[in-house]
C-alpha cells in the first residue's frame, strides 16, 4: 500500500537482545483452521502472561520491534496469511514492558527470524497545527497527581469505524493512529511536546481511499491538518523466517 523508492540506509538487528529477560516458558503453536467471522484475538489480561490466538507473524514482529505492520516489509508469502497461537508466561518480578524484547528473542529462537531496518523516502502526510489554532484538550492533573498517575501508566488510543478516542495521549502517537486511517505514515511536525485528550470523530466513505470527512475533521475538532509530502521512512525487512516454529 506504501511505495518505497530510495534505500537511504541499513543497519542489521541482533537476532537477540544481550542481557533481555526471556519468557519463562512460551507455546508457539500453527493455529487450527478457522472459518466464518473467527479472525486474529489477543487477549492480555493477566499480567503475568501473554496470549495471542490466531495471530499472524507479521503482527508478531511489529509487535516486537515496535513497527506499524505496513512498515514489515519483506519475507515470504505467508507472513501475514498464516496463524499462530501463542502464550507465554513472564518471569516473576519482570513488568510487561519488557515483553518486546522477550518476544524478539522468542521469535529469534523459535521461527529462526532475522530481519534488518531500512530507511526509505516515501509518500507520508505531516501532521502540523493548522492556520486557526490547537483546538484538541490538553490533558489535565487530577488532585496535584500527574494525569498518567491517576489514570493509568498506559492508555492507547482507541481506533474504532469513525473514531479515533484516547486520553493523556502525545502527538506522536496520535500520528501513529492517523497513519492507520489515513493510508500513509504520519510524521509529526507540530512540535507539541504534552499530551493531549482526543476525541475524534468523522463520518467514513471508503475505508480503501481517500477519505475527505477524516481530512475535515482533523482540523475542525482538534486543530491540526495533514499537508502531502515525501520524507524517510523507517521500515523493518523480514530476511528469514521459518514457518513451522521450532519445539520448546
């Protein structure tokens, strides 16, 4: 979906982290055939474990490496196509911010993976204040508590049909959730350094184009605009990977 024209630069990822914290026992299984309105769940609400059902390794590794999974580029044809059911239990003591690190040395171990980064210029929108002002609610402290206190160290943006909704949240990760409606990478150019409550709300037209009511409502609800450009992207190529995970 993104065009990518110039390598600009590569550098090769340890296939593991020295020194990461490793899973204290995972499953890495082919999941079962699934038909009907079955499709990708994750569920992740125990904190001492992860869960992911008929996830794709490609979903895997943007997970891992921090990636929107359009910028996974590369391996083969199955990457995106064929499902896994994972779960892996966290050493104790060990918080889940850990767990990228711990699933990239679990994907190294069990699908043999190896990939690299590559920067390349592309087509991207620059998300930057518009002409009337900043219009999007600046997160606010609660009782002399700072706000990622009293709601939580981490609240991700929901993206929903028509609806982008968050709280305490920075402009660049509002940018990452317009790139995943927009259809091109989002670099943010406001300079906005706090975060913000975001409410966004549009009324879709195509979910495979351009969509004029997204454009709009950027800018009438929060004050910001997407202006066209080409700029590097950062992009992670997939150089090997196996598609039956090894044993545990």
């Amino acid at each position: 979906m993104r065009a990518a024209i110039a390598l600009l630069a590569a550098s090769v990822i340890p296939a593991q982290p020295q020194a990461a914290p490793t899973f204290e026992v995972a499953s890495v299984k082919l999941a079962p055939p699934r038909t009907g309105t079955e499709r990708f769940i994750a569920m992740d609400t125990d904190p001492a474990m992860i869960r992911y059902s008929n996830i794709s390794l490609k979903i895997l590794i943007a997970i891992a490496y921090g990636f929107d999974s359009d910028r996974v580029l590369g391996g083969p044809a199955w990457l995106d196509s064929q499902g896994y059911d994972l779960a892996a239990k966290l050493p104790t003591g060990v918080s889940k911010n850990k767990v990228p690190a711990m699933l990239q040395a679990l994907l190294a171990d069990r699908f043999k993976l190896v990939v690299h980064r590559e920067s390349k210029d592309q087509r991207v929108y620059f998300l930057v204040v518009g002409v009337g002002g900043l219009k999007v609610k600046e997160a606010q402290e609660a009782d002399g508590q700072n706000v990622e206190q009293v709601r939580g160290e981490h609240m991700p943006l929901q993206i929903v049909r028509g609806g982008i909704t968050g709280q305490s949240i920075p402009i660049e990760a509002l940018a990452g959730a317009l790139a995943s409606v927009a259809g091109d990478p989002v670099v943010d150019r406001t300079g906005l350094t706090k975060k913000y409550d975001i409410d966004l709300k549009w009324t879709p037209e195509d979910d495979n184009g351009y969509n004029p009511a997204l454009f709009s409502a950027i800018q009438k609800q929060l004050g910001l605009k997407l202006e066209p450009g080409r700029a590097p992207i950062e992009v992670l190529l997939v150089d090997h990977a196996a598609r039956i995970p090894a044993a545990e």
